[in-house]
C-alpha cells in the first residue's frame, strides 16, 4: 500500500523559513518522480516543485524560484521542501506527490500559514 505522510507546516512569520517532508512507503522510491503541490483555500492545487527519481533535476515554479528548494534523499525515502522568505501568499495546504508507471500518488497534506 503506497503512504506518502507529510511533515513541518506550521505557523510563521513572513521571512521566516520552514522545511516540509515526505516520508513515503509501498512502493519503489527510487523509481518515482516526486513532486510538492500547493492548495490555497478556495484555489486550485497548483505545483511548486519537482525532483527526478535520481534527484538530478529539480523544476521550481517560478513563483518560489530562489526561496524553496525541493531535495530527496533516496536512501531515507523521503523527499523534503525547504521554504525560505515565506510570504503571506504561500499559505496553503502542501501535498507531496509520487509519479511512477502505475499511477500517481498523493499524501494527505500539510498546512502552512504564513503570518504576522
């Protein structure tokens, strides 16, 4: 059974950093693209990052260019999103997601609220 559990929303203050990750398990890790998405209230789900399964590419939306970085570790399975210079409108719901030939997988999603 494919897991993806998320980890690190929270609340913080615009400017400060927090770092999101994945765990995930039931299936091979190496083997998937890995992705973070995002989901403000009342919006669509939107993607914000992108890592190859060797983590040799990496895609960053151009709204979180330069202040998330998205990383794997493919011995831990995990994958992990560092989020720095949070802005007010990078609250949302953050959902990791697997790509592989089977399907695509999605974990239950993490809350980040940044605020003063």
């Amino acid at each position: 059974q494919v897991q993806l559990v998320e980890s690190g929303g929270g609340l913080v203050q615009p400017g400060g950093s927090l770092r999101l990750s994945c765990a995930a398990s039931g299936f091979t890790f190496s083997n998937a693209v890995m992705r973070w998405y995002r989901q403000a209230s009342g919006k669509e789900r939107v993607l914000v990052a992108t890592i190859t399964s060797a983590g040799s590419t990496t895609i960053h939306a151009d709204s979180v260019k330069g202040r998330f970085t998205i990383t794997r570790d493919n011995l831990k399975n995990t994958v992990s999103l560092q989020m720095n210079s949070l802005r007010p409108e990078d609250t949302a719901v953050y959902y990791c997601c697997a790509l592989n030939l089977w399907g695509t997988y999605w974990g239950q999603g993490t809350q980040v609220t940044v605020s003063s």
